[in-house]
C-alpha cells in the first residue's frame, strides 16, 4: 500500500494598492502682439496752394522745433493728429516800380507800372489770406539817374524808397510786422554801359570815352549831351530804368500736416487653461487577512474502495 500524504494551504492577502496619479497638461497660450503703429501722412489744403506732404520718415513730432501740434482726435482705430510745419526754403519775388523823373510819387498809369501794380496785388492779396505764409525778410532799393545834382538825386532816391514802403505797408498789413531793410542810391554814369548796347560801335566807343575817363559826374553830363544820338537814346531808353524802386519780398510758407497713426492694441492677457481634476487615490484599508485552510485527507487504499474519512488534526502516525 502505498500511502501519500498531501497537503497544501492557500493563503490570498490582499494588500493595500498604489494610487493612480494624476497628470496635469500645462498649455502654452501664447497673445497676440502689440499692433504696430502704422503712420499716414498727408497735406490738408490750406488757405492758399496744396500743403507740402510729408512721408512716413519725416513724419513730425511734437518734441520737433519746426512743427507744432495744432490738433488731435479719435477716428476709428487710428487717431488724427494735425500738425503746423514750419516751411524751410525760402522763395523770393521781387517788383520794380518807376518813378517820372524828378519825382517820388508812385503813378500807376506810368511806364508799365500798371502790370506790375497788379501783379503786386496779387501778391500782397494772397499774403493777407494764405495764413500759412510768412515774411522773412523786405528790401527795397530806390535808384536815381545819374543826370542832374547828385546831392538832390539822393534825396530823391531816399523818398522813392520812403513812398514805396508807404505804399506796401498800406496794402499788405504782414509787412508791418516784419523789417524792413531800405536803401537809396544815385546810379553812376559807368553804370549806363551795358544798357547802350544798341548803339552804333562809334557811339558806343565815344560814350565809353568820356564815362572811363576822370572827369566829374557833371563834366561826364555836359560831354555826353553834345553827342546828339547818344543823349537823345540815354535820355528815352537808358535814364529812365534808374529812376525807380525795386522791391524783394523774401517769405516761406509753411503746411498744416494730417498724421494718421494706427492705435496700437494692447496685448490680450493669456488665460490659464485649468488643470484637470486630479483623479482620487484609493485610500488603504486594513482589511483582515483571510487564510483558507485546506482539511488534511487520508488515503487508506488507492486500489480498493474505501471510504474516506475526515480526521481531525493529530500527530499520530498512521501505518
């Protein structure tokens, strides 16, 4: 017989598990950018010829000692500055008046003063409504011929000059304002040359005689009145063109210039995406260990039947 004692015990624990962790995506939110400022410039029509434009790289600032800043308002999403620019070069006219001889009052019908009286109202009329122009500088230079007393001839020049700045300051109320730089002078003999050009060669060479030479102004008169062509075209087309007032109005104008500029946005502030909820770890329980105990069997006889029969613990042997 053969005998086989088997015996085998089960034991399950159960533990305490680890918990799940719980991860956390951090998203990146990255906000629009600052918008850029975005200039446009351009000329506003003044009161006279188009404004001068100014481009983006010279756009002005108020901080600049040739611009002033006029206005500034809201249109949209741009806001409109408007600018006063000081105009830098400067422009000249200049008019010519002439005076009958022996006199300083101003004839509009003499000679072709009435063109150029005109052409001075013009002028004086757009300086009293463009705002935008400004005076820098007048100078009026009075002349007197050469014929007669130099001494009187001076006097004479002086009161031309004195007439013609009446006159100006009358009609143009800027020029008041400004300085104005007068002077009169008596014309010379040798001064006379090149306005003889249309002489003969032989007069010309005869004229030029007497004037290069050392006499005295009125030595130069008493020579040149025994040429007969010479005296008579000195006295219709040479003489005449000196007895006169000219004067130069130096001005620059300036622009009122429109400057568009883009409203930069500010940057949207990022919103932190939340974290998801952390899942929850199970929490440990001391649970009792259960131990299932298996009863011990004992075979008498593995080739006959038997009958089984369950024992109780015991240290006996059995044979």
């Amino acid at each position: 017989m053969k005998t086989t004692i088997y015996t085998s015990a089960l034991i399950m624990a159960l533990c305490c598990g680890s918990g799940a962790v719980a991860q956390n995506n951090a998203s990146k939110v990255q906000g629009n950018n600052a918008g850029t400022n975005k200039v446009t410039t351009t000329a506003v029509k003044g009161s006279g010829d188009n404004c001068v434009t100014r481009g983006n790289e010279g756009c002005p600032t108020a901080s600049s000692p040739d611009s002033v800043l006029l206005s500034k308002r809201t249109d949209g999403n741009y806001e409109i500055r408007q600018y006063w620019v000081r105009g830098k070069s400067p422009m000249e006219v200049d008019f010519t008046i002439h005076f009958p001889i022996n006199s300083s009052q101003m004839q509009p019908s003499f000679s072709d003063n009435d063109s150029v009286v005109k052409s001075l109202g013009v002028f004086i009329n757009k300086l009293k409504q463009d705002t935008l122009m400004h005076i820098k500088a007048v100078k009026i230079k009075a002349w007197a011929s050469p014929d007669g007393v130099e001494s009187s001839n001076l006097k004479l020049a002086k009161a031309r000059a004195a007439t013609f700045v009446a006159y100006l300051q009358s009609q143009c109320p800027k020029m008041k304002c400004c300085a104005v730089d007068s002077s009169a002078s008596v014309a010379t003999w040798r001064d006379c040359l090149p306005l003889m050009s249309k002489l003969s060669k032989a007069e010309q060479n005869s004229a030029e005689e007497v004037i290069n030479g050392s006499h005295t102004a009125a030595a130069k008169e008493a020579h040149l009145s025994k040429m007969p062509a010479v005296w008579s075209y000195l006295k219709s087309d040479v003489l005449p063109e000196f007895r006169c007032a000219e004067v130069e109005v130096h001005y620059t104008r300036s622009s009122v210039v429109e400057q568009r500029v883009l409203i930069a946005k500010p940057a949207p502030v990022a919103t932190p995406t939340p974290a998801p909820a952390a899942q929850a770890q199970p929490v440990a329980q001391n649970k009792p260990v259960v131990v299932e105990r298996q009863a011990e069997y004992l075979i008498i006889e593995d080739k006959h039947k038997g009958v089984i029969v369950e024992m109780e613990d015991s240290n006996v042997d059995w044979e």
